[in-house]
C-alpha cells in the first residue's frame, strides 16, 4: 500500500503486510485508515486499520479464518464502521449444492455488525438469511443496504436499518444501483451510481432525496465509463 503525495510529487510505502485490498475510507478520526483487506498468507478478508502515527496494522478478528468481510461503511459522527461479513465455509458449501443440484446459488448468511473504532468492541446490528449484501451506507443513525436473493442475479432491493434496534424497512427506490451508494450526512437521501428507472438521464452519479422523491444529477457519464466513486464528508 502507498501514499502519493501530491505537493512533492513522490510516493511513500505504508506497509508490505496486505497481500490485497478492496476498500480504503481515508478520511477518518484519529488519523487511521479503515480497510477491508487480506493479510499475507491469508486468505479472509478483513477489518484492517491502519495507524498512520505508529505506521501499524490490526486487524478485527485476526484469529478468525473463515469470515470475509465484504463491504465496511464509517460514519464520522460517531467514529463507527460497520462491516458486512459472511462465512466463507458456508458459502463453499452453497457452491457445491448449487453445482450438484444445478439450483441457482443461494447467498450464505451475511451479518452485519458495528465496530467501535476507539475500543475495537463489537455488535451485532443484523443477520440476513439467504440475501447478499451487495453494499452497505451508514449515516444519521441508520444503514442503507442494496441485496440481492441470488448471487450475481437482479432483482436489487434496498432497505433502512436503524442502526440501533436492528429495524428492517424495505424501501421502493426508483434506480439502479449496485455498489456505488453513499448516504448524505442527515441520512435523508442517497448519492448512487446507476440510472433512474423512471427518467432516461443516463448512467451517472445521482443524488435521490427520500422525502421530496426528486433525482438530482451530480455527473453523468457522457464520455468513457465511471467504474466507481468516493463521497467524501467536508467535516470528517
């Protein structure tokens, strides 16, 4: 993992102890960076934090072998990350049944849990059964996640969580979004990438307020493809 700063132009090596990493939520408290990344040798995905101070790693559940953390989402109110995870063994054991079975391949549970980043202590918010947590955003005190029934297969649904009693409530969005998805800090509406299934504006980044239903465009993609986006807070 490097660094490149802009200003003097040169790039600095953080570490060499991550074989692969997926996620990286620079902007934090206590100057840290958040990642879901492996450690070599290893093969899980994990909670990684980086200490930029001491130029340290640790990882949440490091003895654990078997959870891969998917996606993670910080909220900088509360200086929390929230991590969907499933186990690998029971997803291995999905594959095989869809194989021999030729059944589509069902999602092993996934769970999602609250990471204090101050005290490393841990909570969990959710468990779904048989759904696949394709992203999740959390903000004003509640978590929006885009699932999926079936691995690699639409349709995609979403749903609030609030964050502290676990509440489930599906939601009707008009639009088109897999993984770019990012809660506004009031957690009244959502940044995506994707379209609108009600208006023909385009692939792009939207911005959808829950309470008036109105779509604003942010950047539409006009030229090239936009693999992917990062909102990142002013105050955080």
């Amino acid at each position: 993992m490097f660094v490149y700063d802009n200003k003097t132009k040169t790039s600095q090596r953080l570490t060499n102890d991550l074989f692969a990493i997926n996620r990286i939520i620079p902007h934090t408290a206590e100057n840290k960076l958040i990642m879901t990344a492996v450690k070599k040798g290893e093969r899980p995905l994990k909670v990684v934090f980086y200490d930029k101070q001491s130029k340290q790693i640790s990882a949440v559940n490091d003895r654990d072998m078997d959870t891969t953390v998917w996606d993670i989402s910080y909220d900088p109110e509360t200086n929390k990350t929230y991590a969907a995870s499933y186990s690998e063994n029971e997803q291995s054991k999905n594959i095989e049944k869809a194989n021999r079975t030729q059944t589509e391949l069902i999602p092993p549970k996934n769970q999602i849990v609250e990471i204090d980043n101050n005290s490393m202590e841990q909570r969990s918010v959710i468990e779904l059964e048989n759904e696949q947590i394709l992203r999740l955003t959390a903000r004003g005190e509640q978590i929006l996640i885009a699932t999926a029934r079936h691995i690699n297969k639409d349709p995609v649904e979403y749903s609030l969580i609030n964050i502290k009693t676990g509440e489930r409530q599906r939601i009707d969005l008009p639009i088109k979004a897999r993984s770019g998805l990012f809660l506004s800090k009031d957690g009244k509406g959502v940044y995506f990438l994707g379209v609108s299934e009600k208006e023909d504006n385009g692939r792009g980044i939207y911005f959808y307020d829950f309470n008036t239903q109105r779509m604003e465009p942010i950047f539409l993609q006009i030229n090239g493809f936009i693999n992917n986006f990062r909102l990142i807070p002013s105050d955080s």
